[in-house]
C-alpha cells in the first residue's frame, strides 16, 4: 500500500531523528512551557520574542507553525469599550498637549496617563484607576473600589506619587472626564507642580496607549475568568498587573 519495499521500511524505523526533527521537538517542547506559564495569553509573536529572551535562534514561522501542529494558540480576544466617562460638565479642561505623541516621554516620569476601566463580579462592578508611565508603559499606580468618583483617581495618582516621586516637570494626561476636570483633583495636580494635559473630545485614538492595556488586562485575564467575589478580582488584578505585565 506504501509502495515501499520491507527492507526501506524496516530502515526507516531504525533511522535516527534528523537534527531538524530533534530540533523541532526540543522548541516545541520549549513552546509548551512558555504557553503553560503565561496561561496562554501570548500568540505566536509573543512566544518568538520570549524564546529570542532565552536565548533560542527560532523564527516566528517556525513558532506558528508548531504551535498549529500542537494544537496550541492564545486566548481570543473580544471587543472591549469603555462607556464610563462623562464629559458633560461645565469644568475648565486643559489643552492636549501631547497630542498623540506616546514617544515624546524620553525618561521614566516625564508623562503619566491616568484612565478608568471596571469589569462585573458576582458581588456588583468594580473600578479600576490605573496610573501609566508613557517611557516604559509600566503601571505605577493604580486603585480599585466599588465608585468610580473622584476619590479613585486621587487615590491612585497619589499611590503612584509615593512609588516613584517624580521630579518637577511631569505631565499628567487624562480624557476630560467630570473626575480629573474636578476642582479637588486639579488642586493635587497644582500642588505638586504638574502640569495638565486631556485629551480631544471623541478621539479615542488620544488614549491608545492606556486603552491598549485596558484591551490586554481585559483579553488576557478578566474574559477567561469568573468573579464571585470583588476580593476575587482584586486579587486577580494585582496579580495581572504587579507580577505580569510590569515584570514581564
């Protein structure tokens, strides 16, 4: 049926792994890992850059390729939006000063973005304030309660004042919600010498760079988990955000 003669299989059989096999098993055993320690947040890209970390010379093709033979691939994502912002106020709003420009920070605490997010537990919605440092997008302070007023975001850019204690000169950016265009919370800017800067009235690509881990915490943890219970979540969050995404 093979149209092989028994000698040529029976050699076949006892023929050793080329070194291309051998290889192959050792990045897909290698693959697994990687996919087994990050809960399998990370697509083929990801994985690549995280074996070139290890010091293993493999191509994303190759990484894919594996990866669709292992029946290994990463969390879907879903469509995520944000509708908790609330811009219909009378406060004065400060210019966008940096009107698009994620690389203008040069130095860590040059330009923080601070945003809202919440997502649904068993026991009601939960808020999240994070703070995010625009030179390494690392979050530098972040608060979770049950409101989203104007005490959440003082509470976690506070947070973030007393982790990194940035020089004079730092720029706060924020979307023009009724929380950061507040008299109390422009007063804390005032006060430690910051300077204001929001973003335009419908442009959510103004806020790309904090959205974009908005989308991540969201695809790579909260869709694939359920939360009986806030202290659950809260758990969840420190762990995504303080033992994952800052450190890797």
């Amino acid at each position: 049926m093979l149209s092989v003669t028994p000698a040529g299989f029976y050699a076949w059989l006892k023929r050793p792994d080329s070194a291309r096999t051998v290889r192959a098993r050792q990045f897909a055993q290698q693959i697994r890992a990687v996919h087994h320690e990050v809960k399998g947040v990370y697509c083929s890209l990801k994985i690549t850059k995280e074996l070139h970390h290890r010091r293993q010379k493999v191509n994303r093709k190759t990484v894919a390729r594996l990866m669709q033979s292992l029946g290994i691939h990463s969390k879907v994502s879903k469509k995520f939006r944000i509708a908790i912002t609330d811009s219909d106020h009378a406060n004065p709003v400060a210019p966008d000063l940096l009107d698009q420009n994620f690389s203008s920070a040069d130095a860590p605490d040059r330009v923080w973005r601070v945003d809202l997010t919440y997502f649904h537990t068993g026991e009601g919605v939960l808020y999240l304030a994070g703070v995010m440092d625009l030179y390494g997008r690392t979050i530098v302070g972040w608060i979770m309660d049950d409101s989203m007023a104007t005490d959440l975001v003082e509470r976690a850019f506070t947070a973030a004042l007393h982790s990194r204690k940035p020089a004079l000169g730092l720029f706060h950016h924020s979307d023009r919600g009724v929380q950061f265009t507040s008299g109390r919370y422009r007063g804390l800017l005032e006060r430690h010498g910051i300077t204001p800067s929001m973003s335009r009235t419908g442009n959510c690509y103004d806020n790309a760079v904090v959205e974009s881990f908005w989308g991540k915490l969201k695809a790579e943890m909260v869709y694939h988990e359920h939360f009986t219970t806030k202290a659950q979540a809260r758990a969840a969050v420190f762990k995504y955000i303080e033992m994952f995404y800052n450190r890797r």
